[in-house]
C-alpha cells in the first residue's frame, strides 16, 4: 500500500476527514451520522493497525519520521515534525482503539445535538494522536491544547447536572499548568534557535543551568493531566459529570497524556532534575495510590468510585517512571495501556447500569447478576482486571512496576513499593464492595422492572476489550516487544546521570 502522505499524518487527521463529512449531513440523518462517525474512527484504527505493520520493535528511536520546517518567526524555526516509537505507537493504538467503542455507546445514550457530539468526538481523537506523534513542542503543544476544547464541550453540553462547573474546573486546572509548560518551551526555543525536539535535546547543556525550573513547569502540567495528589480534585467532578463515551476517553487517554509527557519531556530532556525529584514525585504517587483508593471506598456513587480508582491506578503509573528501571518505565508504559482498557469497561458498565435505572447510586442495585449473568460475568472480569488479578492485564503492570521499584537505586527504599502494594489491597477491597452491592444480594422490584435486556451492541462493545484483558495477561510479550527498547534506552541515560548526581 503506498500512499503520498506520511502515514502518521493519516492517522492524526483521518478523523477530520469524517468530520468534515458530518458537517453536510442534515440533524434529522440520525443513522448516518452515527454510522459515518463510527467509519471514520474505523478508519483511524485500520490505518493505526498499518502503522504497526511497518514498525520495526527492535529498533531504537523514532519510525516514520516526518520533519518540515512549518514557519519561521523572530529567527525560531517551527517545524511539522512526526514520528512514532513505542510508546507513542501503544498510546496512539489505544487511543484508536477505545474511540470507535466510545462512540458504539452514545447509540442510546446521547439523543440531542447528536451531529455535534459526533465532530466534537472525532475532533478529541485529532488532538489526542497528535499529541502523541508530535516531535516539535510546539506542534505538540498545540495539540495539547486543543484536545481541551472538545472535552470541555462533551462535559459542558452533554454532561450530568453539574456539567459545567465541572467543565470550567477542568479548564482552568489544565490551562493554568499549560501556560508554564509554555513559557518553558519558549525559553528552550529561543535558547536553541529550534523547538524540534530533536534540535533540543541535543542542545540541552544551553538550558542544564535552569533544568530544574524547567523540569517544575513541565512536571506542573503533567502532574495536572495524570492527575497527581494533590493536583488530583478536577478529575471526580469531570468524570461525574461527563456522559459515559466522555468518562472512557477521559480515563482512557486523556490521563495517559499526562504519564507520556512525563516520560517524554521531564525524564529525556531533564535528566538530572529527573533524579532529584524522583523521590518526591515517588512518595506523591504513593501517596495518591493510598488515597484513591481509600476515597474509592468511602464511595456510593459507582461512577466516584471508578473515578477515584483512577488516582489510585495511575500512582502505580508515576511510581514505576520514576523508579527509573526497565521494569520501572515497561510496567508503566503497560500500565497505562492496562488502566484505559480496565477502567474503560467499568465506566461503560455503570454506564449501561445508568441508562436503565438512572441512578449511580450501589444501594439501588443488587442481585443484577440475576437478570444479566452474562453481564455479570463480564462485570467480574473487568473488575478483577482492575483490582490486578493474576492472568489478566492489570496483574503484569502492576506487579512488573513493584519489582521495578523495589530494585531502584534511584528511590533509596523498598518503602514505597511496600506502602504501594498496600494499595492492591485497597483496590481489592472497594472493587469487591462494587460487585457485591451491585451484582449480588436481593434484587430490588424497582430495579427488576428497570433492568431491560442487555443488547448486541452492547455486549460488542465490551467483548473487544475483555479479549485484551487476557491477551495482555497471559501474553504480554508482543506490547512488552513494542515498549522494551525504548524505555530500556531511557533506562540506561538515567541510571548513568544518576552516578554522576549522587
């Protein structure tokens, strides 16, 4: 297949291109417009499925590279450049891949303004791949950027009660950590003469003076987006309030961008600011593993619950970058993969529970398994999944990611896998608590009488992702192959500039 356009251009904006085609579809065209949004995001995981094709897993450094000098201003050269290892490869195959299911579950759930919720949801996958094949900071930064404005509307217009509170906090915690990446990016161009990020990295002893002010702006941003304790307080508003199709890209990507740019730009352009923090940044993400899930089981409302999970999980994710092992990095790389297939399914799930009962709340349920003991049994597995069961996806990444950290030169002491490893027990404890007060018990007359029978649809969309839960936990060598070489790499530079730090 030869195509003229760079391949991973074709991934970034294949989505605009249904888009584009929605706009010339009436409001009344329903069917349509379901079906031409559903193609388009189709379309983007086929051409990221051929993106796979073409990569070579051994190889060290980025793949089908693209670099064009965009514009020049004031002297500084801004350039169109692309290009794909394997991290950016798995963030951009799981970003395809959870979108066309997202959008396979607004078929019931979102009745109005259809035509707008279905381009403000291709335009979100645009912002999101570009975010992840960008090697220019400020294309990347633009992305960024933009992956803001379509979020916002999908709260703020197809949100729950309180949608646009939660959308304006939302906004204003991601602008305002943004900005200083900004303004750090803008020192490191005009320093440079370039914001290629090929161009900055070899000239990184121009900025070693200042790193660690850089590396606190950039950490800001990120640490915001994860989102880290106690950067932590947008999320369970956004995630509430959001309709399911937004929780599952919210969770499932969105967060994710904040772990890569964590590892892209604070770890390989800040090294040794990377080492002097790692301890702190450790201990903060394990403190939010603790908390999460400690607020995670405090809670009624199913979707809160899943909602604090994530700033547990995504703990294990910051614990193991800045273990700075490759187990450490592998594991969270995983992890990330893991917590947006696990943590997409359970929100899908509640979501499916709320369209029929329209409550969150765990004590209108119980014995739902009565009813849908297909469902159940897919239910189970999800949170089994989430709470890190051995053979299934969430047991690897998190267990290589606690090896990891306990082999940590850099961290100093087992203490943080040990209080971590509190956390699975945690998770155990209030996913369990979920299954039981939903799934099991008396069934409720009300209940009963609201519980119609689970769809085809519905269960294609959850099928896909139970079948990577085990692929990944009884074999994750093909993802391990893509992520290894990568982050082994990243591994060595640390650990050398960790000897010369301590």
């Amino acid at each position: 297949m030869s195509i003229g356009i760079n391949p991973l251009t074709w991934v970034i904006f294949s989505p605009l291109i249904g888009a584009l085609i929605l706009l010339f579809l009436r409001k009344s065209q329903l069917k349509a417009i379901r079906w031409t949004a559903l193609f388009a995001s189709l379309l983007t995981l086929a051409l990221t499925i051929w993106v796979v094709v073409q990569f070579y897993p051994s190889a060290v450094g980025y793949q089908l590279s693209e670099d064009v000098l965009w514009f020049s201003i004031l002297g500084l050269d801004i350039h169109y450049a692309l290009g794909v290892d394997g991290l950016a490869l798995l963030m951009v195959l799981l970003t395809s891949f959870l979108v066309p299911i997202a959008l396979l579950s607004t078929w019931s759930a979102v009745q109005t303004q259809v035509k707008s919720f279905m381009i403000v949801f291709l335009l979100l996958e645009v912002g999101m791949n570009g975010v992840f094949l960008a090697q220019d900071m400020i294309l990347f930064y633009l992305f960024w950027e933009f992956t803001l404005i379509p979020m916002i509307f999908l709260i703020g217009i197809w949100g729950g009660e309180n949608r646009r509170y939660a959308a304006v906090k939302f906004f204003i915690f991601t602008l305002a950590g943004s900005l200083l990446m900004l303004l750090a990016m803008l020192y490191m161009g005009n320093q440079v003469g370039s914001f290629a990020l090929a161009d900055v990295m070899t000239s990184s002893a121009l900025f070693r003076d200042v790193q660690v002010w850089l590396f606190m702006a950039f950490a800001l941003a990120f640490a915001i987006k994860v989102p880290m304790w106690p950067l932590h307080t947008w999320l369970p508003d956004a995630h509430v309030e959001a309709p399911t199709a937004g929780s599952v890209i919210l969770a499932g990507v969105l967060l994710k961008m904040g772990a890569y740019g964590l590892i892209r730009f604070n770890l390989g352009l800040f090294p040794e600011a990377s080492v002097r923090f790692a301890p702190w940044l450790a201990g903060l993400a394990v403190v939010g593993i603790l908390y999460g899930a400690a607020v995670a089981f405090a809670q009624k409302d199913m979707k809160k619950l899943v909602a604090y999970s994530s700033v547990s999980h995504l703990g294990f994710v910051v614990l193991g970058i800045f273990a700075f092992t490759d187990l450490g990095l592998s594991g969270a790389v995983l992890q990330m993969v893991n917590h947006g297939i696990s943590t997409g399914a359970l929100f899908l799930i509640v979501g499916m529970l709320y369209e029929r009962r329209h409550s969150r709340l765990m004590s209108d349920f119980g014995g739902v398994w009565k009813i849908y003991p297909i469902f159940g049994g897919i239910a189970l597995i999800s949170i089994l999944s989430s709470m890190g069961l051995p053979g299934l996806n969430g047991f690897v990444g998190e267990f290589t990611i606690l090896v990891g950290s306990f082999g940590s030169e850099v961290l100093g002491s087992i203490w943080f896998t040990v209080l971590a490893a509190l956390g699975v027990i945690l998770a155990a404890l209030y996913l369990l608590k979920l299954f039981e007060k939903v799934f099991l018990g008396p069934l409720a007359d009300e209940t009963k009488k609201a519980l119609t029978p689970i769809s085809t649809r519905e269960m294609i969309i959850l099928i896909p992702l139970i079948i990577l839960m085990f692929w990944i936990g009884l074999y994750p060598q093909f993802f391990l192959d893509l992520i290894n070489p990568s982050m082994h790499q990243l591994s060595d530079m640390l650990q050398q500039v960790a000897l010369t730090v301590h």
